[in-house]
C-alpha cells in the first residue's frame, strides 16, 4: 500500500527538512499517527518521523537546512525541527532497555522493527517512506485500521505494566478508531490492571482522559470502562449516572452545532455538586482557571435563578454554556451568542466625587449599585449615573 497525497506532505519546509535527513536514502521515515490518519482519512495536526540517525546528526542536518532544532526530548532521542508552518519531531529509533510502568530507558537503534515493536498498539506502529509513499506495516496495522479493531502489539499484560497509562489509551483510540467492541483481549487485559493507573501523576490521567473526551462521542466508550470498573481507582466520582448526563451533553452538543469541549464533557461526568467537581479538578492538577468553570459549571439544574447573561457575568460565558447544556437549559443559549461581559462605567472615585464620604460604605454601595444594575439587565450610563446620584443622596440624607 501506498501513502495517499495528502497537504500536509507538502507543508512548506518539510521537502527540504526530509532531503537533509536522508529520507530520500532510507534514513528517516513519517511514522505515527500522521501516518494512521492520512490512511483513515482524517485530518494531519501533528509530523512526526523516525530516523536511523543519532540525535546529535540530527540536530546537525536540521540547522544545515536553515531550520532551528529544539532538543525538546534529547535523552530519549527526540529533536524537533522548526518549520514555518509548525513543528516537525523527529525521533532516532529506540528500544526499551527496561520500563517500570510510568518511564522507560532507551537505548538507540538502527532497526525498524525493533522501534516499531516498542509503540502500544498496532495501528500506531505504521511507517512510511517519504519519497514513495511505500507503507512499512509490521504487525498488522494496515488491517486493524481497516477493521476499526485496536489491538496491542504482543502480550497486553506485558506492554500495560510497561507503561500503565496505555491502559486509558486503549480506551482513547477504540472511541476514535474503533468499531463495534473493543479487542477482546485488550478488554480484558485493561481491566485486569485498571489498579496500575493509580501509580501515575493525575496530570497524565488528565491528559489522556480530557482527549478522549474531546473526541466525537466519548460517551460508549466511557460506558464501557465504567462497566469494567476502569476508572474506578483513580475517580471513582464517575459512574452510569454520570455517562447519562455526558450523552445527553454529546446529543445537545450535535443538535445545537456546538464544538465539543473537553472541560464540559467532564463535569457532566460528575456529579452536579461544585465541591465534587472542584475536589476532582484539583486532584487532575488542571488548572486554575478550569477547576473554577468545573466547579462553577456544576450547580444542579434548579440551583440557579439568574439569567443566563446574568449568570454569564458572575461565572463567565464558558462556565455558564457548560452549565446551560449540561442541565438542560440548552434552549436559552441564544442570549449568550456574541457576548462580551459589560462593565460598570462609575466606580468609587464617582461616588466620592457626588459627595460619599470615604471608607468602607464605598465599596459597599458600589457593590449595592452593580447587584441593582445586573438584575435590571446591564442598563447604560445614564442609568449608571442616575442610580448613583440616588443612592449617595439617600445616604447623606440618612446621615444627618
């Protein structure tokens, strides 16, 4: 089988990049996913190839080719190369000299199969060559891809307890690749070692489990592990219920044309508790930002009484979408369609110009003016002013 022609083959640079790196001699091959979804007919975000080629050569050939190389992983052979219309990795060929389920040691090698033999599952171990597009398939990718079957390469037990995190992967490709049930034998093997995912950092947990639920529809697959308990170690927060709600969340999504978002999908996964979901986020180590719209986003449906753009401004317009979909209030979304959160124009200097002494009553009567100003629909200046002007007039009067 052959390569289809496809833009990215095209991307400016990469001819030259390859043609420095000996493509055209059989020294470096596209390998990976790059080469999957070209041959799924999926869209190419990502380049990656192998090399026969010592990191240090590597680097070398790619500043001759006028390119900036970034050693972004140099101690496992990867150099990236800096093209102008995006980033090019490119890996010498590896074996695994141990592995301990979270990190392997490598050493480096000149045989392709060897290399291949080390990636998870088969559909990820295709290469191809640049020049002719030949395909490089060494364990039966190329029908696997064709049967929408996920399958690992070799003994399942053995590759998950070299790297635990395959275990979520297997999960992640089968949503995205598979058809019909997942490969029984790495069925049964993810779920009979479901525990090992509580040896690795709930960063990589995240990760892999927010790409799986960017995907098209997450939702049987999620069904699927919670039935084989896979998650129930590392969030156990997660179960039937809560893949309900994540497809309901997924048809709304479709019908209302709304781009998946990862974040959103999550909490519909937990419970409709924003001290769950903000425990949860913690844990995952995500940040800042999104454990607040997790946590924010997950109010039962008869919790909130604003508006939606009232509710827009108190939690954000992302947090209020996710909890507008996700309890079901989907149809109000409208409102939120261009908006950009208002401002209040009048600030403390304002109320002290009309005459407000300083001190605390300030902040307390700005606070007073933007609650009257949010429930009355975010009306303009001159209701802004007119409502100042009143409120100092009253307390001054009060005051004598």
């Amino acid at each position: 089988m052959i390569l289809p022609d496809a833009a990215w083959r095209t991307r400016e640079g990469l001819p030259a990049l390859l043609d420095a790196l000996g493509a055209g001699a059989g020294l470096t091959r596209y390998v990976g996913g790059a080469v999957r979804d070209t041959l799924a007919g999926r869209e190419v975000i990502d380049i990656d190839c192998a090399t026969v080629l010592p990191p240090a050569a590597v680097a070398d050939r790619i500043a001759a080719a006028g390119f900036r190389a970034v050693p972004t992983g140099i101690a496992h052979g990867t150099v990236t190369a800096v093209l102008p219309k995006g980033p090019v990795e490119i890996t010498t060929l590896r074996r695994d000299v141990s592995t301990d389920g979270r990190r392997a040691t490598v050493a480096f090698t000149d045989d392709w199969r060897e290399d291949a033999a080390r990636r998870d599952f088969a559909i990820n171990a295709l290469s191809a060559d640049p020049a002719s597009g030949a395909i490089f398939d060494y364990f039966g990718g190329l029908d696997d891809l064709a049967a929408g079957r996920v399958a690992f390469i070799g003994d399942p037990l053995r590759r998950i307890a070299e790297d635990h995190l395959r275990i979520l992967r297997f999960f992640r490709f089968h949503a995205r690749f598979g058809a019909g049930s997942p490969d029984a034998a790495g069925l049964t093997a993810c779920a009979a070692r479901a525990n090992d995912l509580m040896a690795l950092s709930r960063e990589r947990i995240a990760d892999e489990l927010l790409k799986l639920l960017a995907g098209h529809d997450p939702a049987p697959t999620l069904a699927l592990m919670v039935t084989h308990r896979i998650l129930n170690a590392v969030l156990p927060e997660i179960d039937r219920t809560g893949v309900d709600r994540l497809a309901r969340l997924v048809r709304r999504e479709a019908a209302l044309g709304i781009a998946p978002a990862a974040l959103r999908r999550l909490g519909a996964l937990l419970p409709p508790d924003p001290a769950i979901a903000r425990a949860v986020a913690e844990r995952l180590k995500l940040s800042r930002a999104a454990q607040a719209r997790l946590a924010d986003a997950a109010a039962p449906a008869d919790a909130r009484t604003d508006r939606l753009p009232q509710l827009a401004y108190r939690i954000g317009a992302d947090a209020a979408a996710d909890w507008a979909l996700t309890a079901g209030e989907a149809a109000t979304l409208a409102p939120l369609a261009g908006w950009r959160r208002p401002r209040l124009a009048i600030g403390g200097g304002d109320l002290i110009a009309l005459g407000l002494p300083r001190g605390p009553i300030v902040a307390a009567t700005l606070q007073a003016i933007e609650r009257e100003w949010l429930e009355a629909g975010f009306p303009g200046e001159g209701w802004q002013s007119d409502r100042a002007r009143a409120a100092v007039d009253q307390l001054l009067r009060e005051s004598q």
